[in-house]
C-alpha cells in the first residue's frame, strides 16, 4: 500500500483526533468516493454526447425506410 500524506487544518485534525475517527480509513472512502462520482460524471457526460434515439418508431416511418433503402 502506498503512503501518502495530506495536509489538513489544524482545527480539523485536532477535531478528528478528538472524536477518535481512523483519519486513514475517512480519507480512503474519500477517495474512493471522488473516484466513483469521477465516473459517474465522465459517463454522464459522454452519455449526453451520443446522439439520442427516438423514443418509438412508427411502422409507416419504418416501411418507408426499408423502401428507401431496398426498392418497393
């Protein structure tokens, strides 16, 4: 596992020493947390540049289509 250190206000770090919280494990389901809501954002975003599908296809519109493309 890696170490890695980070800088929090004093105030926080003496009220976190209070409580008696494992400042350790917060800060990893910190981290997880970002990483998850990065994802989720990443794959909204690319989700919203797809081009959007009709909500339903008509037969008439469909027919139409296949006689476009393949002759009546």
């Amino acid at each position: 596992m890696s170490k890695l250190s980070i800088y929090v206000p004093d105030s926080m770090y003496d009220e976190l020493r209070r409580r008696q919280l494992p400042i350790s494990q917060l800060a990893q389901r910190a981290f997880a947390a970002a990483l998850n809501d990065d994802a989720n954002a990443t794959w909204i975003a690319q989700a919203r540049k797809r081009r959007a599908r009709p909500a339903s296809v008509s037969t008439e519109d469909l027919m139409d289509a296949v006689e476009d493309e393949f002759g009546a």
